[in-house]
C-alpha cells in the first residue's frame, strides 16, 4: 500500500489517477481505470469509494455520495472536491 495523498490504494495502482483523466476531460480513461481497479481483490476496501467515483464518471453530482458510511473522511472528501472541481469546470 502507499499513500498518494489522496487515499491509501494499492502500491501497483500508484501514479495512476482517476482525478487526473476525469479533470482532463477523459472519462473513458478514468472509468477504465476504476474498473479495473474495482475489479482488484486488493482494492476491495475501497468498493464504496471506487463506486462512488465511478457514478461521478457516469455524470452524477450528488453530494450525498459523500455520506456513505463506508467511507472515511478523506475517501468523502475527495469525493465532494472532484464533484466540485468538475461543476466550477462546467463539466
């Protein structure tokens, strides 16, 4: 495991980012790599947060996403910047 500064995921999925390739507008890339992430017995603690991030790639902005309570503070915060990020970028 490493800590990316976003949340602790598995050491072979460092440097790969859901953030960056939906901020960039490529929301096939980061739904590819949600689901293969999602798909990782390694990452199976992170199936909440991981569904979560693949329904803000599918176009919801719902903040009450934020609120699973599978989720820890950094995992709901995340979740509640992107959405914000991505709403001030009209996307």
């Amino acid at each position: 495991m490493r800590f990316t500064g976003e949340v602790v995921i598995p050491k072979r999925w460092a440097g790969r980012s859901h953030r960056q390739a939906l901020l960039a507008g490529d929301r096939a890339a980061a739904a590819s790599l949600l689901q293969q992430l999602a798909a990782d017995p390694e990452a199976a603690w992170l199936r909440p947060f991981i569904q979560a991030l693949q329904a803000i790639v599918a176009g919801s902005r719902d903040r009450s996403r934020a609120d699973a309570p599978d989720l820890d503070y950094s995992m709901a915060a995340e979740i509640l910047f992107l959405i914000e990020t991505l709403e001030n970028q009209g996307r």
